[in-house]
C-alpha cells in the first residue's frame, strides 16, 4: 500500500489512556487524512464489562471484533494510493483482549469466528505503538474522567500493559515505530507533536525502530 515508499496508511496503537485517539487525529488534521476511530462508546456491553470482567467479556469482545471488521472492510474501498488513512488501532489488537480476558471454552469460539474473517483485513504501512508507564495511564485515565472507564482497575490496566508491551514486541506484520510515550504531551505542546510526526512520516521504515522523545530533547 506504500507509494515509492512514502508512508499512506498509518495506524497508532496503546493501551487505553495512552493517547493514540489524540494522536490519531492530529495527525489526520496535519495529512488532512481519513480518520477511522474506534467506536468504544457504541459498545453496550464495555461499561458492564469493567463493572463485572467475567461475565460481559464475550460479549463486549465480539461486539468489537465485528465493529472492527466492519470498519476494515470500508477500508479496503479507500483509495491508499491516493489518499492518505490514519486509525487509532489495527485489527490484529483485538486478540490482546480476548486471550486476556475470554475462557477456554470462550477463547475457542472467538478463534473460530476470527479465522473465518482475519484474512481480508488491509495490512498498515506502518503500526505506532505508543509505550507508557502504568503511572502515566492511570494519570491520564483519571484526568479525562470518562465516566465509563470508572470502573477500570489497576490491576486489569498493569495486565493489558503487560499484554501489549508482549504482543508489540513481537510484531512483524508491519514495521512498527515504537514510541516512548511517557514523558511527553503531544496533544498540548507542538513540539512534541511535531517531533513526533516528522519520526513517523519519515519514508521507508525498518522493520522495527525505536523513539524516545525525551531523549530527543537533550
């Protein structure tokens, strides 16, 4: 999907609280982008699912594999050649949440369903995975006060941290831009945001590359 190796469709990923929303539609703002989000607040299930994990997971986790795959397949009659696609989340993400939180008799059902579906899924030209601390996401968590993410442990988001720094590592569907996210604002300071989206932008990434915006800084 990469035009003479110039970057088109653009997907950031993190886990919740770090910020790829944000970033996702700055950067569509700046690429004057199509911005594809994920439609968290459209799930009825997501805000019984903190309340009560193991009974809402199946249906909170099927109710998002299908939203995604719906919107995938829009992607799919997007013209990436000529336009450029930037989402707050890839598809592949979904598993994280499910092997985290589905049983074995769950988990068996949904491999099922995602077999059946994972194989028309547009592939990004290249993955940011926004890295923080626990800290930092618990911060920013509490400082949007989202009434829906209330009830959200500090043990279930230490687990998914856990989960996604292990799924990110191992990555290799796409190049990936892992980002050092903890330590600065690109949502408030425009030097942060611009650092950060002239590492992104820049042609013909590697496999995997690292960034460290505070580091940048020195």
């Amino acid at each position: 999907m990469k035009n003479n190796g110039e970057i088109r469709y653009i997907a950031i990923e993190g886990v919740i609280g770090v910020g790829k929303t944000s970033l996702a539609t700055l950067l569509s703002k700046k690429l004057k982008a199509k911005l594809i989000l994920e439609k968290y607040e459209n799930n009825p299930f997501l805000e019984k699912f903190y309340e009560d994990p193991e009974r809402y997971a199946f249906q909170t986790q099927l109710f998002f594999l299908l939203n995604r795959y719906q919107q995938q397949q829009e992607l799919l009659q997007y013209d990436l050649f000529n336009n450029y696609i930037v989402s707050d989340y890839i598809f592949e993400k979904d598993k994280i949440f499910a092997y985290l939180n589905l049983q074995d008799d769950e988990l068996k059902l949904y491999e099922k369903i995602v077999g059946f579906i994972e194989r028309n899924i547009a592939t990004p030209d290249l993955v940011v995975y926004l890295q923080s601390s626990l800290e930092r996401i618990i911060y920013n968590i509490q400082t949007r006060k989202r009434s829906i993410e209330a009830n959200i442990s500090e043990e279930y988001l230490r687990e998914l941290n856990e989960a996604y720094n292990y799924f990110f590592f191992r990555y290799k569907n796409a190049p990936l831009l892992i980002v050092n996210s903890t330590e600065i604002d690109f949502v408030n300071n425009k030097k942060d945001f611009e650092l950060l989206a002239e590492a992104i932008l820049k042609p013909n990434h590697s496999q995997i590359e690292y960034f460290n915006p505070s580091k940048s800084h020195v």
